[in-house]
C-alpha cells in the first residue's frame, strides 16, 4: 500500500510552489538621493559631503519641492540594502519608511533632510579641547 502511495505521488507529479523574486542584496556603499526637505539653503550639499565622509555613495542631491520637513526620513528603496541599517544609525533616525519602488535599480535609499540636520552633521557642541 505503501509503495501504491508513493508512486501515486509520482504519476501525479507534485509542483513546487513558486518562491516570491528577492530584489538583489548589494555588497557596496549604496545608491543614495538626498533631497533639502527643511528649506535652509545648502543643506543637500552639506548632508552630502557628510554621508560621503561616512562611506556612502550620494548620487545625487537637490531640493525637494516641500520644505518643511522638521525631522529627517529615510525612505528605503531597496530594502534588501544590507547598509540600511548602517544609514538609519549615522543619521541617527528612527524616521524609516520603506517603500516598494521601481527606482530600487537606480537608488537604494532617498534622505529627505528635515531642519533637524545640523544635530545630525556636526559633532557635538560643547566637547572642545581647553586645555591651554
């Protein structure tokens, strides 16, 4: 009967289901956007030059049409990204959306920078060297 059972199962064949497409995980610095969502002029390149200095690859930047972000997000296209993790931290963001997008070939993430910025990329005010 046994034997009956299992070559039933190969007559009828058993289709393997079909497993979801995986977008691509990328072993490099990511695709960033960054957009001036906080209306203070500069701020794109600044945030810029900042994320750069920390390993990340900005391939473009400019201002956003609104203006009046008080807080930066960070909306992941590519949520595979293995250093997403690694950009919410040095943003130091819990603001993290991710977005189904037909960008995620092009762009891993998009920074819309909010007026919070400048805590973001000075160093800490009050830590100076005075001891002269």
């Amino acid at each position: 009967m046994l034997v009956f059972v299992a070559l039933l199962a190969l007559v009828t064949g058993c289709k393997e289901k079909e497993l979801p497409k995986v977008q691509e995980k990328r072993k490099y610095a990511g695709s960033l956007e960054v957009l001036n969502s906080c209306g203070e002029v500069g701020s794109a390149a600044k945030m810029t030059s900042f994320l750069r200095r920390n390993g990340f690859d900005v391939v473009s930047y400019r201002n956003d049409l609104l203006q009046n972000y008080d807080e930066t997000i960070l909306v992941l296209r590519n949520p595979e990204w293995e250093g997403a993790q690694a950009l919410a931290q040095t943003l130091q963001t819990k603001n993290i959306m991710k977005v189904a997008s037909k960008r995620a070939n092009d762009i891993d993430a998009t920074i819309y920078i909010g007026k919070d910025f400048k805590q973001i990329i000075e160093p800490e005010q009050g830590e100076t060297n005075d001891k002269e």
